[in-house]
C-alpha cells in the first residue's frame, strides 16, 4: 500500500502510540519527495515537559536533523490532527511542500481557523493543504482520549 | 541594575551573540516571578539545522526542562524582536505571565501583526504584552546583520 493513505495510516499509528503514553494522541510523519517516509513522532508534551513537543515539531525536527538542513524542500507532512499555529509557521519555516491533516480543530487550529498562520502575508512559505484525510479514525482517538480523562478511566491503548 | 531594562539587556545578549555565531541576531530570556534568569538563548536555526530553533522557542525549552514542567506559569519572556506564530503559540502554551520585546517585525510577525496568534479564541492563555523596550538596539543589531549579508560581508560581530 503506497500514497497518501498508508502515510495518514502511519501518522494514525503514531496518534495511537501517543494515547498509549497519556499523551492527546496527535501523530505526524514527514515524507520525502521519493515517498519515502523521513520522520514519524506522536506528541510527547508530557513525557518530554516541552510545550513544543507537539508530534509536527518533532518529526520536523528529526527529519531536519536527518538531511542536516533546516529546510525540506519538497516534502509532504501527514498529521491526524489540524495544526496549532505554532506547528503551521514551522511547517511554513521548514517550507514543507504539502500537508496533509485529518480531524478539523476548532478549538486550537491556526490553519483554517483563527490565526490562519498560511493566510497572512507574514508567511513567506504556504504548504498546499489537504484536509479531512482520516479524519474519522482522528476523531475517534481524540473523543476516546477525552472521555476516558473525563471518566478518570485509563487513556485508551 | 534590576527589572525589565536589565533583562532586555541580557536578551540583547544574546541576539548579539547570535549575530557573532552567522545567525540572524535574535535574543530571548526567561524569567521566574522571582525575577531571576532561568534560561537565556539565542537564535540558532543554522548551527542546530533546526527551523524552530529561534530564540524564544529555546529559551522556552530550557527553562521548561529545568523546572520539569511544560507550563511557566508566572514567568516572563523577554525576545529583542516581535515573536513570529511559532514562538507566539509556544509563549500561550507555556502560560508565559508577560510578554515583553523590542523591536516590532513586520515582515515576520505574529504578535501585533498578521497571524495575531493571542487574538483568537484558539489561543487559550495570552501573556499581557509590553512592545518597544530596547527597541532601538534591538533593530540596529538586525540592520548591521542583514547589511553585512548583502554586501557578503562578515557577519556583525
């Protein structure tokens, strides 16, 4: 299985292994132009007591570490969840040629909602963006992660 | 010498001692409700091959790992340039109590300008903000740096 599907597919995996930890199960993976995957991370903002661990951050910033560039010209990033506005300007900064998300955030997003980071000419690289990739099985882990914290149950496995 | 001037002045710093390392010349400090420096950084996007590792971002992590908690609550960030939405996102996750920087960045910004990241409903703690302290020295240091560029000198020491 090749294409943006098994990509969304293995961003998922990371979500899931994010709920697994006690992390919002969030997961990212960056793709390079021959289709190959470069980087993958799910959120760790807990485990790692970093703000900015958010999964996009920390595949960015393997990935980049990876080529040794802080730019990745021509690659793709597939995330389960919209993006905050702090990981839209990194995508932008690392001029990330496509994203691809799932779930819509009205609560935190800054793509196609409030800060609308791409938007504004402040942006000097905006991504092709492609949403509601997966965005049930997004969903799904998100709403079951929060009623499981609502609940004082578990976090989902 | 105590209070904001003096930790602008430590923020400065570290923009200058960015510029003397070839990176654009942007400093941050982080303060504890105490008033002591808990972590200061600069810029280091090139050295580190990392898009988000501007000032505030590193700043923000460091002082994050040294408190063990990805939240600030009651410290101050001091940055010599007006944060992009990256790091603007990163000051309201980490609950930074206020916000204060010098110079403004029309061309970059998301604080005062463009993605206005603490203006939306998305963004669920805005830090009070303070603009304009230091910011003459502030814009002289980025006006010797990218004019050194241009002319393909050396970086402003």
């Amino acid at each position: 299985m090749t294409g943006f599907r098994s990509h969304m597919d293995a961003a998922l995996a990371e979500a899931r292994a994010a709920g697994a930890r006690g992390e919002v199960p969030v997961g990212a993976v960056v793709v390079s132009p021959e289709g190959r995957v470069v980087a993958a991370a799910g959120n760790r903002t807990r485990e790692m007591a970093d703000p900015t661990a958010h999964a996009e951050i920390l595949a960015l910033r393997a990935a980049c570490a990876a080529l040794g560039s802080e730019r990745l010209p021509g690659h793709d990033l597939y995330v389960t969840l919209e993006p905050c506005p702090m990981c839209a300007a990194a995508i932008g900064f690392a001029r990330i040629a496509r994203l691809y998300y799932g779930a819509a955030d009205p609560k935190s997003g800054g793509v196609a909602q409030g800060a609308r980071v791409f938007a504004h000419p402040q942006c000097h690289h905006a991504p092709e963006v492609y949403d509601g990739i997966g965005a049930r099985e997004s969903e799904r882990l998100l709403r079951e992660f929060f009623a499981g914290r609502r609940g004082g149950g578990a976090a989902p496995s």
